[in-house]
C-alpha cells in the first residue's frame, strides 16, 4: 500500500469511527449516508499529500470515488451504497 493509499485508507477509518450513526449501532437513513458520502469525499479531497506520487494517486482515487457517487446517483442508487462502495475502494488500494 503507497503511503498515499494508506493515507486515504486510514482517513476512511477515521470517518467511519467518528460517525454517529456508526457508534449508534443503526441502520443509517439515506440521509446521514449522503452526509457520510460527502463528508467522506470532501475529507479526501483536503487530505494532505507530500509527493506528486501521492498527488497523482490521491486525484486517481478521488475521481473513482466520485465517479461512484455520480453513477449511483444517477441510476437512484442508495447513498449507502455509495458509502460502502467508496469504503471498499479507499481500504483496498
């Protein structure tokens, strides 16, 4: 794992651990997985990186990432969907 990946990986867990709804123990609402969704993608986006490497392989995640939301959205996916989805993505990079 590039330390770009691990990076974004360990932000991933960092938001899953701080979420509410995560230490509520609850099926999410579609709403607090649209907020995840994008809290997720925002806290990837402003994540700090040192090298162009991890620049270029943070930008190359982030657009996979996003590209998910977008289809899924699209096609009237769930949010958590999405949210799983792009978990999936960041932690086996």
């Amino acid at each position: 794992m590039t330390d770009t990946n691990h990076t974004l990986a360990l932000l991933a867990l960092m938001c899953l651990a701080t979420t509410p709804v995560a230490a509520q123990h609850k099926t999410p609402t579609e709403s607090q997985c649209r907020e995840m969704v994008n809290g997720m993608l925002q806290t990837m986006k402003s994540a700090p990186m040192e090298t162009e490497r991890d620049k270029k392989g943070s930008k190359e995640i982030i657009e996979r990432a996003e590209k998910i939301v977008r289809e899924n959205r699209a096609r009237g996916a769930s949010e958590c969907e999405s949210w799983a989805a792009i978990g999936r993505l960041v932690v086996h990079q």
